[in-house]
C-alpha cells in the first residue's frame, strides 16, 4: 500500500514514466529516402538519358500464392 | 525512374473470382492517375502470357489493351484456369498483330525462362524470326528481375532487337532491391532527345539503350561509349611536389567502373586494375617519365559490356596544369 506522499510522487512520475516506455520500443524503422531510390546517369552529348521499367500491378502479389509467372 | 510501363498479364487472372476485372486499361488508368502530380511518365503496356513459340511478350505504348486478347463469353463462369487455357485459344500471332497496329513497341520477355528452357538457354522460335522478320517484335529482355541473360544478349545483337532490362517486379522494390542498403532494379537507360513518352518511343525503336543490372552495363558500342564519356572525366592533371603525375577520374553515375589501365604509363600506387566508385573520384598517380603537357590514357572498363563476354574501353584525356 503506497503512502498518501508516495502516491503523490508516482502520479508526478507517471508521465515521465510512460513517455520512457514509449521510447524504449525505439523509433519504427524507417522506409528508404527518396535519394536513396533515385538512379542517376548523366546525359550524353546528343541526348537525355531516361530511366526505365516496367511493372505489372496485380491487385494482390501473386506470389501469395506461391506461383510467380512471370 | 523517369519512365515506368504498366504491363499487366492478360490471360493470367489469379483472382478472376474475387476481382473480375473486366477492363484491362485499367491498371495504367490507376497508375496514370497516381502519378498525375510527379514527374514520371507512365507507359500503357500489357503483357501478352503465353507458352511457346511466342511465349511471354510486352506490347508498350498501347491504346487499348482489352484489345490484345480474346475470351468469349460463357455460361459458366470462368475459373482462373479454364479463363487462361482459353485466352491462350487466341493466335498469339493476333495479339502482337494488334499491338502492332496501335503502333506498340513489342518485346520479348525474359527468354531464357526455365518454363521453356528448362537448360537456360534461349532458342529464337519460327514465331519469332517471323515477327522480327516483319518488323513486329522490337527488343529483348536481357535483365529480368535477379537474373541476366548472356544468351539473349546475343540474340539482341544478332537481330537488331533493342537491348531491355527490367525488374517486372511482382512484390515491392525495398523488398526485393533494398535500395537503403545501396541496391537497385535493373532498369533500361533510354537515350532521348526529349523527356517525354513520344520521344522515349523514338529512341527505343531507333534501339537507343543501355542496360543497367547489378552494376554491369550492356549496350551497344554506339550507345555505351557515350555514356561512358559522360560518366567518366579526367580532372586536375598536374605534376605536384615530384615527375609524378597526378590525375584524378571522376565518376558521375551510379555505377562503380571496374578500370583496367591499358596505356603505356605505369601507375604508382594502384595496380593496373582499380575502381572508381560511383559519384566519386579516384586520385591516380602515373609515371609519364619525362613531363607532358598533356594526358591521354585508355581504360578498359570491365563492367561495361557491348558483347556478352566483350568489355568496351573508353579513352580519357586532360591537359596538364602548369
């Protein structure tokens, strides 16, 4: 059983308390930044240099499925 | 990316039960939509999913892409199998005849696919040489996804097909590439004289590109020795405290060049073989000898390949400080 002034001094902690449990989870890992996704190659002397794929959207990943094809 | 094609499979209908999907433009429509506000062009495209001779194709820079295959309507409703076995009733033929008539740019898929050549080697079909024989079938896939084909390199450069490389990514780039960790997708470097869709079409016709996977890069002689010059560039050439000079290659892409010296000077500090890093520079120290007022060296730049097993060289030069 906590004392009257105890009690006092958890509740005054409690915050404190709870914000040091957040952080402990630590931060959510974060996606790749922008820089990191680009591609660069420099532009020729007669012409632009384009990046490009190509990429089927499915609605679900096939490979859910455990068939990829193709 | 500058440039990404949607390419949906037509007979392939995994989920033909839950999400009918019924109109194949579609995908591109969505993709064109979210892109709307950004800088990427985005390519209609689909993907024409058949066994061999024609196997898997990509028709790029279509109108219509319900025009592409052919399923009559039923009685009973089809399951993703009976709906592919009867897609694939339709001549291929038809399909790429279609896609050509809306003006397309057609290219086959990863050829070397274990699902028809079960030895990883690619063989050219009838339906093909016919197809490129008639101007209908434009490139080849060398790079797809994780694996690369030497073997449909040479096909491309034996039928003046167009040299692509693509990730036809099914999951998620930072999944399969990990981009955080300094990876990428192989990607087709297309050499425009615009950025735009039209003039993207151009070049890939006129076979303009090069391909870019794992850090090699494939192309034609004509299209990598330019990219390499753009690349790659001598900068402060100057004779220092010693008759050593010092001559510092500067790499302006994302690709690490693995570099043989092939000149005459030796190098001091490095052996004949080096890498400069991408965006980065590597500092050379060469014995010229007697002192020049000018530095011409050729390198052999050993991830840059105009042939399956044939590297290109590229020549640097730089006038010497006095």
């Amino acid at each position: 059983m906590l004392t009257p002034m105890n009690q006092r001094l958890l509740y005054a902690l409690l915050p404190f308390l709870l914000s040091l449990t957040a952080l402990g989870h630590g931060l959510a890992p974060q996606p790749p930044n922008d820089e990191a996704r680009k591609i660069v190659f420099p532009d020729t002397d007669e012409h632009l240099t384009l990046v490009f794929d190509r990429i089927p959207i499915l609605y679900f990943p096939m490979a859910m499925y455990g068939q990829r094809f193709g | 990316m500058d440039a990404l094609a949607i390419t949906e499979h037509l007979e392939y209908q995994p989920h033909i039960a839950d999400i009918p999907h019924t109109d194949r433009n579609r995908s591109y429509e969505e993709a064109a939509n979210a892109a709307r506000y950004s800088d990427l062009l985005v390519i209609p495209g689909a993907e024409i999913t058949r066994k061999m001779p024609a196997s898997h194709m990509n028709a790029i820079f279509i109108d219509d892409a319900n025009k592409l295959y052919h399923v009559p309507g039923s009685d009973t409703p089809y399951n993703s199998t009976t709906f592919r076995d009867t897609a694939r009733e339709w001549p291929a033929q038809n399909a790429v005849d279609a896609a050509n008539e809306q003006g397309a740019f057609v290219f086959w898929n990863h050829s070397w696919w274990a699902s028809d050549f079960p030895n990883g080697i690619p063989v050219v079909s009838d339906f093909h040489k016919q197809n490129i024989k008639n101007g209908m079938l434009h490139g080849i896939e060398i790079a797809n996804g994780k694996n690369y084909s030497e073997d449909a390199f040479q096909i491309a450069l034996d039928n003046d097909l167009a040299l692509i490389g693509t990730s036809d990514v099914h999951d998620l780039i930072d999944w399969d590439y990990e981009p955080h960790k300094g990876g990428h997708r192989p990607v087709t470097l297309v050499f425009a004289k615009e950025r735009s869709a039209s003039s993207m079409k151009e070049a890939l016709f006129d076979r303009r590109t090069v391909v870019w996977y794992k850090n090699w890069l494939m192309g034609r002689e004509r299209d990598l020795q330019p990219l390499l010059k753009a690349s790659l560039e001598f900068e402060d050439a100057a004779y220092q405290d010693a008759e050593i000079l010092s001559v510092t290659i500067a790499n302006h892409s994302d690709a690490d060049f693995h570099l043989r010296s092939l000149s005459p000077f030796g190098l001091h500090r490095h052996a004949a073989t080096f890498v400069v890093k991408q965006h980065s520079s590597e500092r050379l120290m060469v014995r010229t000898g007697n002192a020049v007022e000018s530095i011409t060296m050729e390198f052999e730049a050993l991830n840059a390949y105009v042939a399956p097993s044939q590297s290109t060289r590229i020549t640097l030069s730089a006038d010497v400080e006095q």
